[in-house]
C-alpha cells in the first residue's frame, strides 16, 4: 500500500500535477488552471464594474505588497493591447521607516518591468507629518484611524493630479468580507452602501474599482509566487491595534470551519447592495471650509484630523 504522502494529488482538469486545491469547490488544479482559474474570475468581475474601464485612464493605488502587485500586473496583462487604456502606478509614502522605505523599491522594480509610470505622494508633503511622528502622539484614536484618512486623500489628490478617470485598489475576497461584517457589527449601513466598486461618479472624488474583490487572499499570494512577481511582504508596524484584525481572525475562523464562508458573505452583500445605495445614495457633497476639498460636513475629515494633531502637538 502507498503512504498517503507519496500519492500525487492530480489538477482535475488536465491530470498534471496539482498545486493547490480549491476548498470551497473542491477542485485540485496545476499552476496553467489555477492562473486561468484566477484570471477569468478577474475579467468577468471588471465587466461588472464598468464598461468604460476599455477606454480609461487608470491609476492603480500600489502599496508593494502581494495584492497591489498582482493587481497591477493583472491591469497591465489585461490592458496592454489596449491602446486606449493608460495605467499608472500610485504610492502613498506614509513615512513608516523601515517599512515604507523598502516597499517603495519594490513598486518601482515593478513598473519598471512593466512599462509603467510610478508616482509617489507622501503624508510629510500631503499633511505636513509623517506617521511615525503621528504614532509618537499616542492618541487614543489609533494610528490607524489617521493613517485610512490620510492615504485616501492622497490617493484621490494624485488621481486627480494625472487626471485619471479611475482607480484601482488590490482589495481581495478576505478584506471585502471583513469589512462587510465590520460595518454590519457597526450598524454602519451607509458605509456599507459606499463600499464600491463606485457607479456614480461624485464631483471631486475619483471613483473606485476592485479588480480583485473576488479572490482569497490565499490564492493571492499564490499567484503571485506562481507567476514569479516581487513583493514587500511585511506587515504594517501599527496593524496590530486596528479593529480589522479581530475581523480577519473571525472570518478566517470561520472560513476553515466552513469553506465558502467568505464568498457567502460577499454575495449577500452584493444582494442588497442595490437597496442599501437607494435607502442610502451618495449625498451632496460641499466644499471644506479651510481645504476645499469636497465633504458632506463644513470640513473634511482630513482637515478635522489635522487640526487635532495640532491640538496634541
């Protein structure tokens, strides 16, 4: 009798060797079937999110790790034959030594490879801090909670800078559940409404799309090694006191008990995602008092974050 360990498990499409098998389907795939596997998922799902996305100017938000990489590669992959449609490349400099410094190489390596521009904006230019020097502060708000604000107005700021009609993030199946459940937990429901991808378009703000919303963040992470692509792999040094991480720790949980649990609480959004957006539509937005920069209050959230920095400095 052969050892269960010596027994080759075969892709159950072509019957080469298997590197990986699909828990919620049950499929035992190769490296050909599982790229095909993820790339198709990709395709189908941006036809979803816009047809304008064949001829666009698209900004990718590129941070280094696995899921920004391999949905700029995918863009690229899927683009490059596209006259029309012009890619580039964003990055956020937080001012996280030691961990930013290192990822920024790995992003211009990148688009290098790539043809690719690169373009960088940082929270010492945007704001006026880097946020090392905002950790140094000790708020009880949390580094984190300054840190989502700050790079979504510089993502949105360097968008409209190169005048893109789209951006790009790498949120995958894992990050799009947990934040399903995080806003529901909250009783969030016009967060939750505002979870994109964006249909309508809001004076200001650049809408957002998800290529990869609908991939585990484990087959992430393998496609990325199967197609050989460079990443920063390393955690962000204040992660560990974000809320989000008892979210992932719950729906991972949940996942292994129950494979399929993650895809089941993205299609239940996706459901009554059209009821939310008409119970909840995009609101009006104004123009902040001291920055200009549209809102739904008198003043943006970043300005409102600014002026406590300044109290606690």
């Amino acid at each position: 009798m052969i050892p269960a360990f010596l027994i080759m498990i075969l892709c159950s499409k072509c019957h080469k060797p298997a590197i990986t098998v699909i828990r919620y389907s049950g499929a035992h795939l190769c490296s050909q079937h599982f790229v095909e596997f993820v790339e198709r998922r990709v395709k189908k799902d941006l036809k979803k999110q816009g047809k304008t996305m064949n001829n666009s100017r698209i900004a990718v938000a590129v941070s280094g790790g696995k899921d920004s990489i391999v949905t700029l590669h995918l863009l690229h992959d899927l683009f490059e034959s596209r006259p029309l449609v012009q890619l580039y490349a964003i990055t956020v400099d937080e001012g996280i030594k030691g961990y930013r410094d290192a990822s920024l190489e790995v992003v211009q390596k990148n688009c290098n490879i790539l043809g690719i521009e690169h373009h960088v904006i940082s929270f010492k230019d945007a704001v006026g801090k880097t946020m090392d020097e905002i950790a140094a502060l000790h708020d009880d708000l949390g580094e984190c909670s300054y840190c989502g604000v700050f790079r979504r107005m510089c993502l949105n700021t360097m968008a409209k800078d190169l005048g893109v009609d789209k951006l790009a993030t790498g949120h995958n199946l894992d990050d799009m559940a947990q934040s399903i459940l995080m806003n529901f937990v909250n009783g969030d429901m016009q967060k939750l409404a505002r979870l994109g991808p964006h249909e309508r378009i809001q004076p200001g703000l650049i809408p957002r799309v998800l290529p990869v919303r609908t991939i585990p963040e484990k087959e992430m992470m393998l496609y990325a090694f199967v197609k050989n692509m460079k990443f920063h792999n390393a955690e962000c040094p204040y992660s560990t006191r974000a809320l989000r991480g008892q979210f992932r720790c719950i729906v991972d949980d949940l996942e292994y008990r129950n494979p399929g649990t993650r895809h089941s609480i993205f299609q239940s959004y996706e459901c009554i995602r059209e009821m939310l957006m008409e119970k909840y539509p995009p609101v009006d937005l104004n123009h902040c008092l001291q920055c200009g920069e549209p809102t739904s209050q008198k003043l943006c959230k970043t300005c409102i974050l600014l002026e406590r920095i300044r109290r606690l400095f």
